[in-house]
C-alpha cells in the first residue's frame, strides 16, 4: 500500500519463494495495530485456494503518540517447533491515566492478548479470516451497525484511544484494506461489496475507513501542495528581506557612498563630488 508496483512485485516474489519458512510478516510504520490476509499475484486458476495466501502480515503500534494512539508496544508468542505466532500481548502506556507531572514514573499495563480478545486459538492465515468473516457478517441485521469484532478492532487499533462509532460501511472499507494490495484491488472489493457509485463519498465520510483512503490517496495532491509551500515559502523569505532592508536603511551597491548632485545644471565634464556616509 505504500510501495511503487516494481517494488512490491520483487517483494512478493522473494516471499513467495520462501514462503515454507516464513511464519509471519512484521511490521510498523502505520502507528496501528492491523493486519492483513493477502494472496500472492498470479494468474493460477486456483487463485483464490488457501494455497495462494501469504503467510500473516501484523502491523504493529508505536511507541511515539503523534497520530494520537496511546504508546504501546507488543510481545510476541510462537511456537517452539514450528516458530507459528501462537498469540501476543499489548502492553500500553494510556496517557488521559497519567498524572501531569513531569517526572512521574510511567504505569505501562497489559492488554488482552490477541487470542483473548477475537477469540480465535491463534494468530494464523485461518484466525485471521475468521475475524474477517465476523467482520463481515450481520449486513442484513437490523443491527449491523453494533458488529462486536468491529468494536473489539476500534479498541485495540489505537491502544485504547476511544474511536468513532464505525458503521456497516466503514466497516466495509476496514475489510478491503485487510485483503488489498494495490489501490486497484483496493476499489475492486469496494465495488464488489457497496457499488461503485458509492465508494467516493463512503471514503471521504466512513468514521475510521478514512485510514484506507488515505493510504490510497493519488500522489498529485501531496506534490501540488509541497510545490505551494515552497512558492509560498520564497515569497515570504523575499517580503522580509525586503522589510528588513527599509528598517536598518539598506540600499543595495551604493551603501555609504553618496553622490552629490545637488547642482540644478551640474557640468557632466566635472568630476562629481563623492562624500561618505555612514547609515545606521
């Protein structure tokens, strides 16, 4: 989601070839705790097999509060044997619990495990699907706004840090950005659950689906509005040079050396009378 296409395609390839002794994908960067179920590129007829499915991806928090997460970081289970993620703990710093002080000693608490929390026995392919699947139940229920997995996800995506209520169609776009790759895939699943008629005002308004479209949102934008800073950066660097000049009585090739030509009919062929000045 955050890499160029080439990239992406050596990427997978190298985990495809080592994929029966890769347990897992780790990682950051996101500043939430998410994860992924997504297939290898390919165009096999049984792209849809189980067989096809990359090894789990689990992003972790981030210690560092700045996209308003409470700091938390995470112990990891595995298997002995086979080095499968059997599970793991959150431990998390909550901020609006600690005291103003400046030197107080932090209080870092555990939070449910993930097993304890989806209910599910591990952190597998198979678990992970089956959060999405709860995820994605109940659209016809007249209570399909109130999805408790949805709830228990909002909990942990920020280490506790109370979300917006998430309705069926935020939910939907939580769902497609755990199964999708590209930005393509990305509006294939959208289209395939909601319409495509709906997507564009589902990212703009669905409470926390915002991080999906803004993971995917088109590079124009960023590169227009650093060409405007820039702009705007150089016309406020030139108004202060030139504020800055009239206060200290800068005047550019002719500080100190004034010429006198106080004469109303000066004689062009006399040499002018030059005298030093001293502005302050």
């Amino acid at each position: 989601q955050y890499w160029h296409d080439q990239y992406l395609n050596v990427y997978f390839r190298i985990i495809e070839r080592y994929d029966d002794i890769i347990a897992a994908q780790l990682y950051g960067h996101a500043h939430s705790d998410e994860f992924r179920v997504l297939r290898y590129p390919t165009t096999n007829t049984n792209s849809n097999s189980d067989a096809n499915i990359m090894p789990p991806l689990l992003m972790n928090g981030a210690l560092t509060p700045v996209f308003g997460n409470n700091p938390n970081f995470r112990l990891v289970k595995y298997h002995p044997d086979n080095l499968l993620i059997t599970d793991y703990d959150t431990y998390v710093l909550k901020l609006n619990d600690e005291e103003p002080a400046l030197f107080n000693k932090p209080t870092w608490g555990k939070s449910d495990s993930f097993h304890d929390s989806f209910n599910v026995p591990d952190v597998s392919i198979t678990s992970l699907q089956t959060i999405l699947t709860r995820l994605s139940s109940g659209n016809n229920d007249l209570n399909r706004d109130n999805n408790p997995t949805m709830n228990t996800l909002l909990t942990r995506i920020q280490a506790g840090v109370p979300q917006p209520p998430c309705e069926w169609s935020c939910r939907m776009t939580w769902v497609c950005t755990f199964q999708s790759i590209t930005h393509v895939e990305y509006r294939g699943c959208m289209d395939a659950k909601m319409g495509g008629s709906t997507i564009g005002s589902l990212e703009a308004s669905s409470g926390n689906g915002s991080f999906s479209s803004v993971r995917f949102a088109h590079p124009i934008l960023t590169v227009l509005l650093g060409v405007f800073v820039c702009l705007l950066v150089v016309v406020l660097g030139v108004l202060s040079y030139r504020i800055r000049g009239k206060r200290t009585g800068y005047e550019p090739h002719s500080r100190g050396v004034i010429v006198n030509t106080d004469d109303e009919d000066p004689n062009i062929l006399d040499e002018p009378t030059i005298q030093l000045r001293l502005i302050t």
